[in-house]
C-alpha cells in the first residue's frame, strides 16, 4: 500500500489532526480493508514539523484510536494504518510538489481548525507577498501546491476542508484564491493559472459537515492503553505547544456530509456511511442543523457557562442541575427554526446530543477546550436562530441568556489571564488571538467589572455584541439592538455581574420563570 501510495498517490491530508485520525483516517482503513482502496492517505503537516518528527515516523505512522461509548465496557481500538507517508511541508517542499504533480491525486483534505483559513496575519500575508515558491502558511501551501500542478499537466484536483466551521468549502476557497490573485496581480503566476483555479471542471472546493467530538489526548486514557501492555502512547507537546499523541480518544457517535464535486474522481467514501449531497445546499442544510441548532451552540453555552461555574468535563456540567436545564431550554427555543437536512431528524440528533454525547463520563472533553475562538463563533452559533426568529427573537431568554453569557465570561478581560469565575476567584480565559487583538474590543470587555452591574453600558455591550455579529468576516451579520435583542443582552449581563454567584442565581431564577422543558 505505501508503495503503491508513493507512486500514484490519490489521497493528501493537510495538518493530520486528533479529528483526522479520530474521524477521517479510519474511513480511508475501512475502504483499505473492504478492498475498496489500495492507496493510502499522504498527511502533510504545515505548521508544526514535531508532530511528523516526534509522532508519526517514530510509529511508522501507525495511529491508535480508542473509541469511546458511555459504557467503558463497550470501548473499542484500532490501529490505523492508513496513513502511508508524512511529511512536513516547509521542511520537506520538494517532496510535497512532486506528489502535487501526480496526475492521480483525486483530492486534499484539510484539518486546520476554522482560524486556519485566516489569512489576515503576518504569516500569510509574507507569502502572498513573496510569491509561491517557499510558502510557509496553510493557505498558500495548498495554493503553490495547485500552481505546481497546473504547472505539470493541470489535472483536476479537489481541495476538500473538514473542518468543523460553517461554509467551510467557501472559507477555504475564499483564502486560497486570494493569495492566488495577489499572485497573480504581481505576476508570480500567470493568467492562466488563476483561470485553471476558477473552472469547477479542473478546481474544486466541496463543503463538508464533519461531527465528532475527538477532545485532546487524555492522561485517563494514555493509562488504560499503559495498563493494557500498550506502550510508547505518551502525549508529546511540541515546541510550538501542539499537544498531540500517537492515539486519539473519541466518541461512539459521528456524521460526515460531503459535497459530491470531485472533477478527478475519488474514493468511494458512501460505502464508510459518508453522506454525499449533490451540491452546497444539501450540505447547508446539515450544517445548519448542527452548527446552528443542535450540536455546536449548546457546546458553546456548556464552554462558557461551564467555565464560570468551574467545571472541568462536559460530561460533569451535564450533571449539573441548572446547566443541564439551560442546555434543554435553549434547545426547546431553537428547535422550531432547525432546518431539516435529508435522513437526519433535529430533534433526534438533538436529544442523543442531551441524552448520549454530551453526558458521555468517558470522553474527556472539557469546556475549556471548547471555549476556544469563542468570539469567531458567535454568529453562526446563535445569529442563525434569532435571524430566523426576526423580531420575534427579542421573546427569547434562553439563547439571549447565553449570549449574555459569553459577555459575563469576557468581563474584565484585558487579557486573557484576566477572567473571573462565578466564585469571584480568577479564571484564566481560553485562547482566542483574533479577540485579543482588537484593543477596541478587549477594553469594552475590560469595563465590564464582577460585583458592579453599574459598569454595563450601551456601548461596551454593543461593542461586544458588534464584534461577536457584525464584525468583517462574520457570517451572519445581525444587529441586535435593531431586533430588540441587544437591550435584553445587557440587561442580563447587569444580573449575570451582579457579584459572585450571580451566574448561578440568573439561571435559576430564568429557569424557574419559565418551567422545564420537555426535551
């Protein structure tokens, strides 16, 4: 198979990610198993060499996932062997462009999680000024990797993301092409060139929904695989802090919906349980589902409340009375708005996220982790709900409770050291860059003080809520002032900083006021 693989390779991965092989290399080994596939996967990893040189080819690239249901009994492993070659594009670029120049390649798959496709930063701005022949940023390798195969025959390629961000086709697209067209515009690439990038017959950008909760690698996990005469699965934190290991530990549940546009052909992913939809929209529409309503806004509220109220699990804060309460209050109101995407009932997939995912004690997920770029996330998160509610979302308490959450989460923050939990104690805020670097935004944030509701104004909330559903970049753009939405928020967040145990307080006192729900 590696053979094979080095010499008509049909299959590269971008950044081989905890998700890639909790979700995406096991269904390359399923096809390798059924005879369906005799190549494997070429993982390229952009950013961090340590991860090529400290896990993958130190085990042959060989990976374990442990597999993860709510009863430990039931858990399962698998040793993945379907990663053929690794290689670390900056370090190793040559080896990179020639697989690029294979007619055979069908597709490029990407896991670089949603701040990935940012082009708005340094790095990526040196290389669509520097043209495409060291390019060190994501974005720009998959564009000078395009511009070598234009180069040598121009056969058609699919460049596919599965990451788990909306639109995630067009947000790869998106940045691919405007490091091409600054290329272009300098002349480091031809006309031609960007002409071959723009016909759906040679170029491709399909979207995808990918859903599985696949958390970092877990020290309670690394000790059963240790208990087991399994060794050598310690985490490896690399020098520029990836904490990555030679196993993933993941949940029992997952979807994946792909965009069936691949002008070069592809693996025969349906016969894994892939769902293939014959354009954008019918991926849309699970996106919809689960990043707007079902899966991904209720992680959200779970980080940011979970935070606050001092949980370390998700599975812990779903054994917390009045989180657990929110999570099926917010869901109560966002469910008659959920599109319904074809073999996939909302409600359904909603209550095994309530009754199943979430409660899981045996995926070590915390609510830290999720808070990560929560500012990024606000808009498709919640936006697409109160859009569809238009003016009646200003009737709404549980999302707008929520969103006043993230608010209360932010308070004080002039950086992210600055944060204060529910208990009045510090608590350190989780990464979000794009945040932290809008010093307009990070003071509205720094006025907001815990134990005086009088330091909420009109415009340090408006500030906030401007950045987190209006900012440049923003998916859905709403004003929540204009939907009546906005003066609710701030009046949530004066209860929410009323002084310690007032996150606590606020949500027993909205959860009594409007009963349980039923879900």
């Amino acid at each position: 198979m590696v053979a094979k693989t080095k010499k008509a390779a049909r299959w590269m991965h971008f950044a081989p990610s905890n998700l890639f092989t909790g979700e995406i290399a096991p269904r390359a080994q399923q096809l390798l198993d059924m005879g369906l596939m005799d190549t494997g996967i070429v993982g390229v990893e952009t950013w961090d060499e340590e991860i090529v040189s400290k896990v993958l080819r130190p085990h042959d690239n060989l990976r374990m996932r442990v597999v993860m249901p709510p009863n430990a009994a039931d858990r399962s492993m698998d040793v993945l062997a379907s990663l053929a070659d690794s290689l670390a594009a900056v370090q190793e670029w040559d080896a990179v462009l020639a697989y690029f120049a294979q007619p055979s390649l069908q597709m490029v798959t990407v896991t670089c999680t949603e701040k990935g496709y940012g082009i708005d930063n340094p790095a990526a701005e040196a290389d669509a000024k520097a043209g495409p022949d060291h390019p060190s940023h994501i974005m720009a390798i998959a564009a000078a990797g395009a511009w070598h195969r234009f180069q040598h025959g121009a056969a058609p390629l699919a460049f596919v993301s599965m990451d788990n961000c909306s639109e995630n086709g067009k947000l790869f697209q998106e940045a691919v092409m405007s490091i091409v067209e600054q290329w272009a515009a300098a002349g480091k690439v031809s006309s031609a060139f960007v002409d071959y990038m723009n016909d759906t017959s040679k170029i491709t950008f399909p979207w995808t929904m990918i859903d599985r909760i696949t958390p970092r690698p877990d020290a309670g996990t690394i000790a059963m695989l240790t208990e087991l005469g399994i060794e050598g699965m310690d985490a490896v934190q690399t020098t520029k802090g990836t904490f990555i290991a030679p196993f993933s530990n993941t949940e029992h549940i997952s979807y994946l919906a792909v965009q069936d546009a691949f002008p070069n052909g592809r693996p025969p992913l349906e016969k894994t349980g892939v769902l293939f939809a014959p354009d954008t929209a019918g991926v849309a529409a699970y996106e919809a589902m689960k990043v707007g309503t079902c899966l991904n806004p209720l992680h959200t509220t779970l980080a940011v409340f979970g935070c606050l109220l001092g949980h370390n699990s998700i599975a812990q804060e779903m054994a917390d009375p009045e989180l657990s309460a929110m999570l099926r209050a917010q869901s109560a109101e966002a469910l008659p708005k959920a599109v319904r995407p074809d073999g996939i009932d909302p409600k359904e997939f909603l209550n095994t996220c309530l009754n199943e995912r979430f409660p899981n004690p045996n995926v070590p997920d915390t609510p830290q982790r999720i808070a990560t770029d929560t500012s990024q996330k606000m808009d498709v998160r919640y936006g697409g709900t109160m859009e569809a509610y238009g003016k009646e979302a200003s009737k709404l308490t549980f999302i707008p409770l929520a969103v006043a959450g993230w608010l209360r989460y932010l308070a004080g923050a002039a950086t992210a050291a600055d944060g204060t939990g529910d208990d009045g104690k510090p608590m350190k805020l989780s990464d979000d860059g794009p945040f932290f670097d809008r010093p307009a935004v990070v003071a509205a944030a720094a006025s907001l003080v815990v134990g005086s509701p009088n330091t909420v104004t009109t415009q340090a909330v408006k500030t906030l809520l401007d950045f987190g559903f209006k900012r440049p970049g923003s998916q859905i753009h709403l004003d929540l002032y204009e939907m009546g939405v906005g003066d609710k928020v701030e009046g949530l967040v004066r209860e929410l900083l009323a002084g310690p145990g007032a996150v606590r307080a606020t949500l027993k006192k909205y959860l009594a006021q409007n009963g349980a729900s039923k879900l």
